[in-house]
C-alpha cells in the first residue's frame, strides 16, 4: 500500500476575505481522499506572525493553499513554500502576483486583445491632490453607474456601485479600507459569467493541459443580495456566499457560441498570467451588443460549499473529491518539473 500523503491545509489569514477561506479549508479537509492523504489543519490568526513555525511543524508532503486575498494569493505565500521547497496547490510566485493586481492584469489582458472596462486607478493620497481631475473622468469618461474597488481584493470584499456622485465618498472610503490603491470601472451592464480552467491529467480521449470547465451564468436574486436592482446585476461578497444569494446556472443557458468564447478567453487569461493547477475568469457579456469584457482571473478560486469553482467541475462530471485529488497532482508534478 502506498504511504498516505500529508497534506497541510493552510487557511485563515490576515485578509479581509479570512472566514472565507476557512470555509475552503474545512470543505478541502472535508472532502479529501482519505485513503491518499493525511489532511491536517493549519490555521493562520488575523495577526498571525510565526507563520513558518506552523507550516514547517507538521512536515507536510505537500501544502494546499486555502487562503484567499492578500498574503494567500498575491504571491506571498508562494514565494515562501518556494524557498523552502514545499510542493504547494495552485499558480506561482509570478501568475499569483499578477492576477491579484488589477490594474496590471488588466492593462496585460487589453494589451493581448481582451475587452476590458475603461478605469481609472490612485492612491488615497492622490485622490485628495486630484480629486477634480477624478471627478471629471468619472462625469466625462467612466459615466454613471461606475464600479469602485480595492485594487488587490478579492470575493467583492469593499466594492460598491455607485450611481450618483454624491454617494462617491463612501464608496471610496469603503475601498480604501481594503486597500491602499482603488479602481473606479465604467459599469458594464448585462449579465455576468465566470469560467473555471483546470489542468488535467491525461486519461483516454483527453489531452494534458488546462482544460476549460462548463461556464456559470451568475445571477443575483435579490435588492439586498445583489445590493442594486435588477437591471444592475453584481455578484456582491453575499450574493457570493450566503445561501440563496444568487442563481448560478451551470451549465449555463447561454447560446453555444457564446460558451465557446467564453471559454477561449478563460482558457486564454490563465495562459497570458501564466497560471498552473487552476483558475477562474470572471466576465461581463454586455447587454447592448453581447460583447465579452474580462473583469478578473482568479488564480485560488473559493471551494466552499457555495463556490463556483466545485459546480463547475461537478458539472463536467469530476467529483469534489476527485478535483481536490487532481489539484494536488498538478502541484506534485510541478515541482519535478
């Protein structure tokens, strides 16, 4: 009998998104194939500081990455588990850093032909030495409804829609609390669709590689889930993770060729951020003309009960267990690479 893994299930954090992840990291440690792995908890306080002493005590084979947010999937943790050698679930130091910022994977996917909505980015300290020059890009440039977001947060923690000016302030004072640099995005009206992305061992009929999962239509079912009305859907943090918060169609209805491209562009932006293991590109398909913008590539997407990512993969007909089972493959094989 071939000897049980140890798998270190890192969750927790410093983050704004911390009981998100321990959600991950309890499906993760629930689901595990007990017959492969020795799942064993490793939970990171807000103000956690003897982070290695933690990591290192178990003497995992391999650590699974189940936080989320800064410090979990910006690169941080990565370049940590690289140092010391230990195989790690999901993308690199480089893909995870890139795929947190917003403002440059989103200049990276316009400049590889992407759609992306027009922005305007700053610091907190910019903001109050500009702030009429901001005002005039929103009025003339971005228009109302705009979006206002951290540039580096992540499950739409601090992100607001804002629809009149004058309830800008707010808005921004919101971001700014997540972060020390705000997005403001013209809103792209229509509906909303992400498409996961996972590599897959090669088995009969399939090749290796990323393959793209079936897309999920995203649809916010109520005022106070989606926070704005019907017409304005958006995919807020409740809508995300509070039970019935939002209808998410998987497979989703839409037409094929959409599908298609959906899947193109995910399967493309984990390519150009140079993402391995897994990731999920989320999308607006523009009410007007159906054209696809990208938002945002995640390259640790959640695993809770209610994310995406596991119906995507349920969809396609590959079991929590044995995602979890395929994940930890790809970070086995990348190490011996």
């Amino acid at each position: 009998m071939a000897k049980k893994l140890t798998v270190a299930v890192l969750m927790g954090g410093r983050s704004s998104e911390h009981e998100v992840s321990l959600k991950t990291g309890g499906e993760i440690l629930k689901h595990l194939d007990k017959g492969k792995y020795n799942g064993i908890p490793i939970v990171l306080d807000k103000d956690e500081e003897l982070i290695w002493e933690k990591i290192k005590t178990p003497s995992p084979d391999l650590v699974f990455i189940a936080l989320h947010g800064k410090w979990g999937e910006d690169g941080t943790i990565q370049g940590l588990l690289e140092l010391a050698g230990i195989p790690y679930t999901g993308s690199g130091v480089l893909a995870s850093a890139l795929a947190m910022d917003k403002i440059r994977s989103m200049d990276l996917f316009q400049f590889h032909g992407f759609s992306v909505p027009e922005y305007i980015s700053f610091t907190e300290h910019e903001f109050k030495d500009k702030l009429s020059d901001i005002t005039r890009a929103i009025e003339q440039s971005l228009g109302l409804p705009c979006v206002v977001k951290p540039s580096d947060g992540g499950s739409s923690v601090g992100v607001s829609i804002v629809q009149e000016m004058k309830d800008l302030p707010v808005a921004l004072a919101t971001a700014f609390e997540f972060g020390e640099t705000v997005v403001i995005q013209q809103f792209i009206r229509g509906e909303e669709a992400t498409c996961g992305v996972l590599d897959l061992p090669a088995q009969a009929g399939t090749s290796v590689g990323p393959q793209a999962l079936p897309p999920v239509h995203i649809v916010p079912l109520s005022q106070e889930t989606a926070i704005i009305s019907s017409s304005m859907n958006f995919f807020s943090y409740e809508a995300k993770y509070m039970p019935g918060g939002s209808d998410e169609i998987v497979p989703s209805d839409f037409e094929p060729e959409v599908i298609a491209e959906l899947e193109q562009i995910a399967l493309k932006a984990h390519d150009i951020l140079g993402c391995s293991g897994y990731s999920r590109t989320d999308m607006m398909i523009r009410e007007s003309d159906g054209e696809i913008f990208v938002l945002e590539t995640n390259t640790l997407p959640g695993l809770t009960e209610a994310s995406l990512f596991p119906k995507e993969s349920k969809a396609a007909g590959i079991s929590f267990p044995q995602l979890l089972d395929i994940i930890i493959q790809n970070a086995l094989k990348k190490l011996s690479a």
